[in-house]
C-alpha cells in the first residue's frame, strides 16, 4: 500500500507542481500588465535574449502570451463555475431518488455515524462517492439485490477509502488542471493515472478492511459479468479509463508490479512547452 500511496502522491504532486508553477508565473505577467509592478526575474535570460524588443517576434509573443492567458483564466472560471451548478443538480436528483428505508438500514447495518451512505432507486448498477467538503457514498437498490452481504461491504470499504481521501475533489482538481492546462501533455497523464492509482488503493483498503480479496474479487467479476450480459444497464464503479484491468490484475497477482508509465515524448513536450511559456513570460515583464 505505501508503494501505491508514493506513486498516488507523485502524480498528484506533479500536476499541482506544473500549475503552480504555470499559474503563478501568469499571475506575474498579470500584475505587471495590469499594475505596472515591476519584477525582476533574471530566470531563463538566455532565451529572453534571443529576441528583440520591438521586433515582430517579440509583438507575436505578446499577443501569443495574451492569448493563452485569457484562455486559462476564462477556462478556469467556466470549468469551476459549471462543476459548481452540475453538483447542485446532481445532488438535488440523487435526493429525488432517494430510498429512507434503505438508506436507514444501511447506515446502520455499517455502523454509519455520520449517515453518509444513500441509496437510490434506481435500476442501474451504481456506486460511487460524491462531494467535495463532505463527500457521501451513493449505492442503487439494484446493486443492493444483487450483491451478498460481505460483497457489498467489499463496495461500502472501497467508497470508504475515496471519501476518507476526498477523491472526488482530488480527481476534479486534476481535470480541472489537465483541461485548462491541456497543451502541456503530463496534467492529461497525471488525471488519468490518479484514477487507476486510487481504485487500486480503495481496493487495497477494502481487502485490509474484509481480510482478503475474495469478496472484492467476486463482486468485480460479477459486475464486469453483467456488463457484458445481453440485457446488461450501464455500471458506474469506477470502470473507466481501463481500470478494472489493472485491478483485476492485482487481486489475480498482487505481487505484480503495475507500473505508471511516463513516455519520454510528454517529459520533452511539456518540458518544451513550460521553458517557451516561461520565457515568453519573461520578456514580457522585463
């Protein structure tokens, strides 16, 4: 678990570390353009060097720069406000939903105190954990009917692990992230693979918590089984991006390495593209 938990950090490190750094070089350029703050950076004055002021190329920079920023900022802005409205939507249809009697029991079937797990009605084969501040786990009652009872803990410990570790928030923060900042190709790799890295976790947390992978195993297997049945209804449990091959995968042979794959050809491109956008940035406040 601390090997997966290292490689969870690293990725999420990365992509935090691409936009800070980013963002806080635009919020330079900002406060230079908008208030005449004048900041001293001698950082990649090599490459400032290689244009002129004055010169077309240093106008095409400009414009390029000012560009790039109104886009970021304005993609943003969009991104966060309509994440904001889609979860209020989202919430008051889950609690349209909503089964009392089924979400009594459950929360004290599992020793709930906070009452945070709901289930909805819903002919759908659905679990999954919603929230920012205050995440909460959702199950549908045909989930419910189709699981025994030691797999359906197996699921409630899974979702257990995602709101302990405010996934949701950690995952739209890095779609927020590779979507504003997608010309830089590692943001697009680090939320695809905090995904895969955090199910394997909650997985991880769920055979600790039931004392071996049998009942997750089971569940998985009877979930992808009713995917690809002839009268199969779509499966939200954390099967996207190819996920449930390498957690699979895992429980067949936890000892198997799966390794997190960084090609060459996003280090160059990203690294490429921050030196240019940095640059840029440079000569425009010096």
């Amino acid at each position: 678990m601390i090997g997966w938990k290292q490689r969870a950090f690293f990725v999420m490190g990365l992509s935090l570390l691409i936009a800070i750094l980013v963002w806080s070089q635009m919020g330079i350029y900002l406060a230079h353009a908008l208030f005449g703050v004048n900041l001293q950076v001698n950082f990649f004055k090599f490459c400032i060097s290689l244009f002129r002021e004055g010169s077309f190329y240093y106008f095409l920079i400009i414009i390029v720069l000012n560009t790039l920023i109104v886009y970021t900022v304005l993609i943003t802005l969009i991104k966060t406000v309509q994440q904001y409205f889609l979860l209020g939507r989202f919430r008051k249809k889950i609690l349209s939903l909503r089964n009392t009697e089924l979400t009594g029991i459950l929360n004290q079937e599992f020793e709930r105190e906070n009452e945070d797990i709901m289930v909805i009605n819903h002919k759908q084969l659905l679990a999954f954990t919603v929230g920012f501040r205050r995440p909460y786990i959702v199950l549908s009652s045909s989930l419910i009917e189709i699981l025994e009872d030691h797999e359906l803990k197996a699921v409630v410990e899974h979702e257990t692990f995602h709101q302990k570790n405010y996934d949701s928030l950690k995952v739209f923060v890095l779609l927020l992230i590779s979507q504003t900042l997608w010309y830089i190709p590692l943001t697009k790799w680090s939320y695809q693979n905090y995904k895969i890295i955090s199910e394997l976790l909650a997985d991880e947390y769920a055979i600790q918590r039931m004392g071996s992978e049998l009942s997750l195993g089971s569940t998985l297997l009877k979930l992808v089984k009713n995917c690809f049945s002839e009268n199969s209804t779509p499966i939200l449990v954390h099967f996207s991006d190819g996920s449930v091959n390498y957690r699979l995968q895992q429980l067949v042979d936890p000892k198997k390495t799966i390794p997190v794959r960084m090609e060459a050809r996003l280090i160059v491109i990203s690294v490429y593209i921050l030196i240019l956008l940095m640059s840029m940035i440079m000569l425009a406040v010096t």
